[in-house]
C-alpha cells in the first residue's frame, strides 16, 4: 500500500510503500520532545515529491541520521540515515501519514536516551 505524507503546511511531501503494523517511540533527546511514532522501511520505500533542497535537516550525536523537517511549519515526517548493515534507511514518523490509524499501530517502546 501507499501512503501520501508529509508536513503540516504542506511544502515537504513524499510517498511511501508499505504497510505500518508497528512503529518505535523512543525516548531520546529529540524524539521525546518531537513525540516520535516511527516507522523503519529501507529507503527506497520512500519517494521524495519535495527536493531535498526545500528541506531542512538536524544531525545530532554521531550524525548518522539526517533527522527531515519543514523550514515553514517546523514538522519533522521522516529522517534517513543508514541500517547497521550500510544501506539506506527511512525512519517514517507515522503521526505525519494522515491515512494511518495509530489505533491499530503497535508501539515498540525503545530506550534511546541510554545510548
């Protein structure tokens, strides 16, 4: 399935392929504050409709995810960055994929603030 997704006023958006039956809320630093659902996929599941280039992006810690967010609303849809085995992945917050039904989302509960 495919979901339309993206920011709150509109000006990064993107499509994904897939279908959410869990997402992971971590506790770290910023995705605490952010309030984080994310979805991990490979990153060819994820198809820009925004050039990056009209998008903003924080690193933080060791800087292997560039952690997306929009330079106007300041909403955070997705980061990318790679899986421990180097290839390319998307961490998909699932609160900015509309069509989703966070209901029904099972939520893995992760302890990134002890890394």
């Amino acid at each position: 399935m495919k979901y339309a997704g993206g920011c709150h006023c509109g000006k990064i958006a993107y499509e994904v392929e897939g279908e959410p039956k869990e997402a992971t809320e971590c506790n770290c630093s910023i995705c605490r504050r952010r309030g984080h659902l994310l979805w991990f996929l490979p990153g060819e599941k994820l198809s820009l409709k925004t050039p990056e280039s009209d998008m903003s992006y924080y690193s933080f810690n060791k800087h292997h995810i560039k952690h997306y967010f929009c330079p106007n609303c300041g909403c955070a849809p997705f980061g990318m960055g790679a899986g421990k085995d180097g290839k390319s992945m998307v961490a998909v917050n699932l609160r900015c994929l509309p069509d989703v039904d966070l209901a029904g989302i099972k939520i893995n509960h992760f302890d990134g603030k002890s890394l």
